[in-house]
C-alpha cells in the first residue's frame, strides 16, 4: 500500500478508459495497471507484498489468459498446501522448499522485497506446472474437481481450505473479495457483482432479495452499454433516456427482471451449499466484525449465537434462508424500487 500510495496516489497517475469520464478510475505504474483484484489475489495472497514482484506474477498470468482473481486463489490455496504439508511439492515438480508463508515469531522477519520475489517465483513455478505439466492435470479441471481429486488421493480436506462458490455437478468460481455474505450467495450468475455487496449486516432473508434487486439493476449498466462504475446514477436515468432516444415501447425495469428470471429459471437447481470449511469462516467472521464494530441488532446476535452453537448447521440455514427469499422474488415478481421511479 505504500508503494502504491507514493506511486499512484500521490502523483495522481490515474486515467480513463478513453471515453470522456472524470472518475478517471484506471491507476497506472508504467505498463502496469493496478486493479484491487488481481493485485490482491495475485500478491498477499500468494505471499507476494511487494509491487514489484506482483507486477510480475500479474504480468505472467495475463500473458497466458488467464483470469487473475481465479487464478490467484488458485495458487495461494496450492501455496498453503504445500506450506502445511498436505501436497509433497516434489509430486508436483515444484521447489522442495516450499512458499515461504510462515513468518516463525514474527512478520517483521519476512524480507518483504525477497520473500516476495521468491514466492512470485514459486507462484509462476506452479502456473507452469498446471498449464503444462501432466501432474498439473488435475488442476486444469479446476479448484473444485482438484480437491476432489486431491484428498481422494493423499487422504486430505484440501477442499475444506479452498475459496469458491460451487455451481451445479461440476461448475465452480473464485469469488470476487470482498467480505460481505453476497459474494457468497446463491445467485444464477456469479462473478459480475449480481448480487447485494454492501459492507452491511443484512439478515439473510433480506440479503436474498437484496441479491435479486442487484441483478436486476446490473443489468440496466450491462444492457445499455454503461460503465457500472456510474450506476448510482444510471439507475435513476438510463431508462429514460434510451426509451425516449429510440422510442421504444419497453420497460426496463420489467423487461430486466424477466432477463433476470429466465437466468435463474435455467439455473434453478444449479445452486450448491458452501462446500468448504473457509468459506463457512468466512461467513462467520464477517459477522463476528460486525458484533466487535458495536452492531447490536437482534438478527445478528441470533445469527452469531447459532454460528458459534454449530456453524455448520448454521452456514447451512444462513444460505437456505439466502436462496429461499431469492427464489421467491423471482416467482412471485419484484415492483420497481421506490427509489428509482
């Protein structure tokens, strides 16, 4: 964050992506452009704190189109691992040394510019190795079917430390980072932000309504061919300026929502609960945040008590509760937002 404060911020190297727009959102280093995503997954994630490694591992992963997000959580769960001994790294022609995760007593023995560039290295080494290799084959499957291979062939959970949303018989993703339950949630289309959020406590009951309006309204920016960086207000107008432009007889709203609906009718079943431990922390924590930020509402403390009685049982009812009101609001129609006549 320092490095990226004293070279972007500072000096203000932002730009735009060509259209006239004063958000001006694209932060450049040089050749590099420094988006929140890849530069997380594909740097702290993997041991990497240094922008200048990142920079490399970032520039490798783009080089053989590869989804950065995806691929980030991908290694970082290999990383982990190797680190606590689960996967021999030499099955997998990788370094005997393994990622250098472990900080012994404290961070401050962790070089940040050598660390960093040898677990950039390490990173780019298992890449290769799922990409190319015959022992990576079962990477190229995907985080899902690879822990499934995994722990059926050295009797490990690798699964239980893996970061994805699970998606039909086979289907997975990495999600998005941000620690809010709607990364998490149970929608048709995941990945696009489709979904509420928000760094907001919202019982799950609201949240799976709360996904659909989102999906609904995405689809104004996706539709229209607006940046969604503008959605606060494209919401609001969009509709009637293209209506009124091309004089056309539609409703966005209504015709968006059955768009909406024909996606998650396709997709009714294909929703999976968290298979993963983590995922499960993940959930827990973000609510354990809330209760030491001073939130004090009935529904998060009832949630919490459950959490702590048996997170499992609870992550399980936390999602049903999710999918549940989702699948309502599909079936039984949502009105325009009050907000946005």
């Amino acid at each position: 964050m320092k490095q990226f404060n004293e070279e972007i911020i500072k000096p203000r190297n932002f730009d735009h992506c060509g259209e006239p727009c004063a958000v001006a959102c694209k932060k450049f280093v040089g050749e590099h452009k420094k988006d929140y995503e890849p530069y997380a997954a594909c740097g702290p994630n993997c041991g990497v704190f240094d922008q200048r490694a990142a920079e490399r591992l970032n520039k490798f992963v783009d080089r053989m189109g590869l989804d950065s997000i995806q691929t980030g959580g991908t290694v970082a769960w290999i990383m982990e691992l190797i680190t606590e001994g689960l996967l021999p790294a030499a099955d997998f022609g990788l370094p005997l040394e393994g990622p250098r995760f472990r900080f012994a007593s404290s961070p401050n023995e962790f070089d940040v510019v050598t660390d960093s560039a040898y677990n950039a290295d390490y990173a780019i080494a298992i890449i290769k190795m799922m990409l190319f290799s015959e022992a990576g084959a079962p990477f190229r499957q995907g985080m899902r079917a690879a822990a499934k291979a995994l722990d059926a062939r050295y009797g490990i959970r690798s699964r239980q430390c893996a970061v994805y949303l699970a998606h039909g018989r086979e289907g997975y993703i990495g999600p998005n980072q941000y620690w809010t339950p709607g990364m998490f949630a149970p929608m048709p289309l995941m990945g696009k932000y489709f979904s509420y959020y928000e760094n907001k406590f919202l019982p799950p009951r609201q949240l799976g309504r709360k996904n659909v309006e989102r999906m609904v309204y995405e689809l104004y920016s996706e539709n229209s061919g607006s940046c969604r960086f503008h959605r606060k207000w494209i919401e609001e107008l969009i509709d009637e300026i293209i209506v009124s432009h091309f004089d056309l007889d539609l409703h966005y709203w209504s015709d968006a929502f059955k768009l909406a609906k024909v996606i998650h009718d396709h997709q009714s079943a294909a929703s999976v609960f968290w298979e993963s431990e983590r995922v499960v922390d993940i959930v827990h924590g973000f609510l354990e945040k809330w209760e030491r930020d001073g939130l004090r509402e009935p529904e998060l403390l009832e949630w919490l008590a459950r959490f702590r009685a048996d997170k499992w049982q609870a992550a399980r009812d936390f999602w049903q509760e999710m999918y549940d009101d989702m699948a309502e609001a599909f079936a039984e129609g949502m009105a325009e937002p009050e907000r946005a006549k």
